[in-house]
C-alpha cells in the first residue's frame, strides 16, 4: 500500500477497500500491462462539468482525454487529445493549452512513489479550431413607474427580467504522443499512474490531469 493510500485510511478512518480513488480521483482501472503483457483499451478523462454548467455549453463538450498506448521496462507513453475553449471576445486565446510541444508533462507513480520528468513528443497534431455556443441567461433590472389606481401616488420599481444570450467560444483541439523514460520505477506493483500537462507560467497547478489506476489482483 502507497504512503498516500496509507495517510488517507490514517485521516479518513476508512478502509484500504473502501479508497480506490483516494490519490487518484477520475482514474481508469485496468490490469497492470507488466503483468499482463498488454495494454488494456483505456480512456482516462478529464472533465470540465462546472465549466460547461457555468457557460450553458453541452454536456461533455469541453472534456479532454489521454489513454496510455504503451508500457514496457522502461518507458510509458500516451495519446493526449486536448482540448480548450476561450471566449470569444473576452479571452486572449494561448495555443500553450493545447501545445504537447510547449506544455510541461509530468507523470506520477505510486508504490514505489515517483514524479517522472524525462520526457519525449513522440508525434505532435496540427491546432484545430471551432465554434461553439453556450446558451446563458442574462439578468437585467429595469425601472417602471407604478401607480394606484387613480393614477396619483407614482413610485419607481426595480424589476429583473432574465434575457436568453448566446455565449460565443473557440475551441481548440490537439494531441499527440508523449512518452516518458520510468528507468524501471514502474513495476509490476505498482498501483497508479497520474499525467499532468501544465503551461510553463503555471507550472504549479496543471491545465490537464489524467490518472490510471492498475488492478495487481
């Protein structure tokens, strides 16, 4: 058990059972391709529900996702299809978001627990823009006069109406192939896998984030 797993099971008094996604929230589970000799078909997603909520966007439209393709002794590689939407009008759009070329992968193991930064573009897909539009509302106040009914006694009222608005965005969408040199530290018991990509300037807090979790049973 990871020193992770094991501070969450201190902390939370839960069971190790009980904590698959303790460390590793949003992981796809598959077999250990050490262990198996093969890599499982897989999708890890990232998704954005907040952000499309917020935006009036469709369901799953700003998503992004990563599957690893490869695993042997020594290195570990996965397909990135990004993506990022800007506002139009009210963004600067940064082609850094979607760029495998300028984005800063860093991939974590745990048991034994490691942060791998040794890595290589392997292939690197053309930007490719689109639109798309978020359905919002919009809440205005306007003043109306009132009067009784002898027409005397007139005051002003603040009355919200809400208004339907359409919410342009660009969107864009890249990827590629990144692999990364694990110098053996990935195993056969080794129990999970989390790639970060992040921009150069916030390199702190990561733009993507894709975890795998291995089932060693």
């Amino acid at each position: 058990m990871s020193k992770r797993i094991q501070l969450c099971v201190a902390v939370l008094g839960i069971s190790a059972a009980a904590l698959s996604g303790c460390g590793v929230r949003g992981a796809v589970e598959i077999p250990n391709p050490l262990i198996t000799g093969a890599v499982s078909p897989n999708e890890a997603k990232q998704h954005r529900f907040w952000y499309e909520s917020m935006n009036g966007l469709p369901y799953r439209s700003a998503s992004t996702e990563a599957s690893l393709v490869s695993l042997d002794d020594t290195k570990a590689c996965f397909d990135v299809k990004l993506r990022w939407l800007y506002e139009v009008g009210a963004e600067k759009e940064d082609e850094t978001f979607v760029d495998v070329n300028k984005l800063i992968p860093k991939l974590e193991i745990m048991e034994p627990e490691e942060t791998m930064t040794k890595s290589e573009v392997k292939s690197a897909k053309e930007i490719e823009r689109s639109e798309l539009v978020g359905k919002v509302t919009e809440t205005i106040t306007e003043q109306q006069q009132v009067c009784d009914g002898n027409g005397r006694n007139c005051y002003q009222v603040n009355i919200q109406r809400q208004i339907p608005k359409d919410k342009p965005f660009t969107v864009m969408d890249s990827g590629g192939v990144i692999c990364f040199e694990h110098d053996g530290h990935i195993k056969k018991s080794t129990e999970a896998m989390i790639l970060t990509l992040a921009v150069p300037e916030h390199q702190d807090k990561a733009s993507h984030r894709f975890a795998w979790k291995f089932d060693n049973e």
